[in-house]
C-alpha cells in the first residue's frame, strides 16, 4: 500500500463512509422518534433502556474485535501483506466473548426479563438474539475497514438502521402492534446488514506468495487479546458515558419517564458519534499504515485536520440547539419534558470533546497506546458516574447533561496527554 494510496484511501474512505453512516444516524434517530409517537411514555421507555443496554453490551464486547482486526490487517497490507491475514486469533477472543455473553445471559434470566424489563419474555430474547448476531456484524466491520472497503462497510450499517426502522414504521401504520414489534427490529437488523459480505468477499486479492512475518510482527493470542481487554476497556467507559445518564436516571428518578428524556437529550451525541465514527472507521487503518511507514508528518496532520473539523461541526450543532434546540425536541418527540436551551447545549459541546476524544482514541490504538488510553477513559467513566450518583444537582436530566460535557472534556485532556508519547511499536523496515 503506497503512501499515496494510503492517503486517497483515508480521504475517499471517510467520505464514503461519511454518506453512509451520517444516513444511518438520521435513520437511527427517525427509528426513536417514529417509536415515541408509536408507543406510550412507559413502553418507550423500556425500548430506549433495552437499546441502551443493547448497544453497552455489543459495543463492550465486539468492538475490540472490529478494533484489532482493522488495525491488524492494515498495518499488514502497509507491511507488503496482501492476504492470509490472520482471522483465527480475532475469531476465537470474538466466540469467547459472544459465548461468555450467552451464558451469563441465561443464568441470570429471571432478573434480566422480571427486573430489567419488567416482566417482557419479549424484549429479553429479543436482547440475547441480537447481542448474538451482532457478533458476526462487528466481525465484519473490522475486516471491511482493515481492507480500507468503506462502501461496503458504510452499506452494512445503512442496511441494519433501515431494517431497524421498518418495524417500528410497521406499528404506526397498523400493520404490527406493540413494544414488541418495536424492539424486534433491533434483533432483525444486524441479519439483514449481512448480506453486503458476500459482495465483499468478491474483492479478495488472488492468493500470493508472501514473505513470511516475524515473531513480533504475528498476531498471537496473547498479543491479539491484550490489545482487545484494553479496547473492550474503552468501549465500556465510552458506552458509560453514552448511557450511565439513562441508567442512573432511571434508577435514581421517582418518575419512570424520566429516564427517557434523558435518552432523547443525549440522543443529540448518539447521531454524530454514528457520523465521525465514519472518518475514525477510515482514520484507524490509515493511521496504522502510517505508523508502520513511519509517516509521522502525515500522521499529526490527519488528527489535526480531523479534530479542526469536529471543533467547527460541534460549535454549529451548539449554535443551532441554542436557537431552535427546545422546539425540535419538542417536535421530535412527543415528551411531556420541555428542554432548557443550555443544558442541550452543553450536550453539544460535550459532543465535540467526546468526538475530539475518540480521535485521538484511534491514534493511540496506532500507536499501539490502547493500555494507556484505556486509564485515561476508564478515569472519565468513574468521574460520571460519581458525579450522576452524587446528586449535586436535584434535576437528573441537567445533571446528566453538565457531567456530560464534563466527563468528555476531561476525556479529551488525559487522551492528549497520551497523543504526545513517542510510539510504543517500531515501523517497518
């Protein structure tokens, strides 16, 4: 993989991928707001903490795998490595965590269905049938992205976020009824977002004859699963950030909406978030070629063109949600919640800390820094949950939204701390 290559790679691949998933944010987002007018407070409610829960679990667990197989496979392809890349290695941390899933799963039923969801058979199988498939999704995630295949990358998650849709569609318009038809299409869309893999599969370069890795260069089972535990780290502090509100609010609240509002205000981070992790989808594997070819100058501009474009998206989101944020909201959802204008403001800004954030999240993950990047976000995940169960401020939506921006501004600190240490990986020779 040229140097050349590796640039056009990164800017056409964040654009793809920018269509495809700023298309899959707006559907995610229509898929709650359609579910709010289709379902009374309660039950929305119970979609939301289920989406919630949902995504923490598949996030924690599967993301490592789609981290380490994109960082893996592109450092290879920059090393002169076209094919063989190793699959065995990811596959098995990937069984190991889905199994380990399951089995806890089942053991405890009985509180999951009866405390969690109230009693809704439904909506646990509908939680275990999904977190199950999603481990074949985020395995192919991980292997589009390392092959630098955005537009079937940014075509699975568009797929999944429309089939998603469909059901709750389907209930307003009368043709199914209910949560559950609702909470079905989060168990339906991770099968139908399969089907670009084959098409994918495809593009496989020939076989060749390759020149044979090093010892330090292969990816073992300890290598590949200490770089995994420190990124299912991270994404279980990143999934604390996104929804510790949400828990904490509902556990905390003496109102059983209130959990929702929480939800639909921190909804404003969830469809960006969706967007940028298009240009970081793009940016890891190109950061990771980097790295191995030693492009250090290439390297800092790509995070400093990537963090200036969050400042300015995060500032006009801030500036939009000042004028009109309390009016869309209200538009949106059919809450019985009025929204203050500068609490979904500092949600914005809390956005750009927290995109800002995983920027540099991915070139610490390059530069083979997951241990450290992980205490940096293991630190702001404490801090947001101390501060929610605090209770400093009587509201629990406002406190939601101020130690959010908190929590993410202290995050984007401590990770540009780690941005300024020297490499921990030598690159190729």
């Amino acid at each position: 993989m040229s140097k050349a290559d590796s640039g056009s790679g990164y800017g056409a691949g964040a654009k793809l991928l920018a269509i495809g998933i700023a298309s899959t944010g707006l559907v995610t987002f229509a898929y709650f707001s359609v579910a709010s007018y289709a379902l009374n407070d309660v039950d929305y409610k119970a979609i939301s903490l289920l989406w919630s829960v949902l995504f923490v679990i598949v996030s924690v667990i599967y993301r490592p795998i789609e981290q380490l197989l994109s960082r893996t496979i592109a450092d290879r392809r920059a090393r002169g490595f076209e094919t063989g890349h190793p699959l065995r290695t990811p596959m098995l941390i990937q069984a190991a965590f889905a199994l380990t899933f399951l089995v806890i799963a089942l053991i405890f039923k009985g509180p999951i269905e009866d405390d969690l969801f109230d009693g809704s058979a439904a909506l646990y199988w509908v939680l275990v049938v999904a977190v199950l498939a999603y481990a074949a999704s985020y395995f192919a995630r991980g292997w589009l992205a390392g092959h630098q295949w955005f537009a079937y990358y940014g075509g699975l998650v568009f797929l999944e976020a429309n089939a998603r849709l469909l059901f709750a569609v389907a209930v307003v318009i009368g043709i199914a009824e209910g949560q559950s038809a609702v909470a079905m299409g989060m168990a339906a869309a991770p099968f139908v977002s399969l089907v670009v893999v084959p098409l994918a599969f495809s593009r496989r370069p020939k076989a060749q004859a390759a020149k044979k890795e090093t010892d330090e260069e292969a990816l073992g089972l300890a290598r590949g699963g200490r770089f995994a535990l420190a990124v299912l780290a991270i994404m279980a502090a990143e999934q604390t950030l996104l929804n510790a509100g949400v828990l904490m609010a509902d556990v905390t609240a003496t109102d059983a909406a209130v959990a929702g509002y929480v939800f639909n205000a921190l909804l404003i981070t969830r469809a960006p978030l969706q967007l940028f992790q298009a240009i970081q989808g793009a940016l890891l594997p190109h950061l990771a070629g980097l790295e191995a070819k030693a492009g250090k100058a290439e390297f800092e501009k790509a995070i400093r063109q990537t963090i200036l474009a969050i400042a300015g998206f995060a500032l006009a989101v801030a500036l939009g949600l000042l004028i009109l944020g309390p009016f869309a909201m209200d538009l949106l959802f059919e809450d019985e919640k009025t929204f203050a204008r500068l609490g979904l403001v500092a949600v914005a800004i809390g956005m750009g800390f927290h995109l800002a954030a995983g920027t540099l999240n991915q070139a610490a993950l390059a530069r083979d820094h997951a241990g450290t990047a992980a205490a940096a976000w293991l630190v702001s995940a404490a801090a947001f949950v101390i501060w929610m169960l605090a209770g400093a401020i009587d509201d629990e939506l406002t406190r939601a939204e101020v130690g959010y921006l908190g929590a993410a501004s202290l995050l984007c600190a401590l990770l540009a701390i780690v941005y300024r240490r020297p490499s921990a990986s030598p690159p190729a020779a």
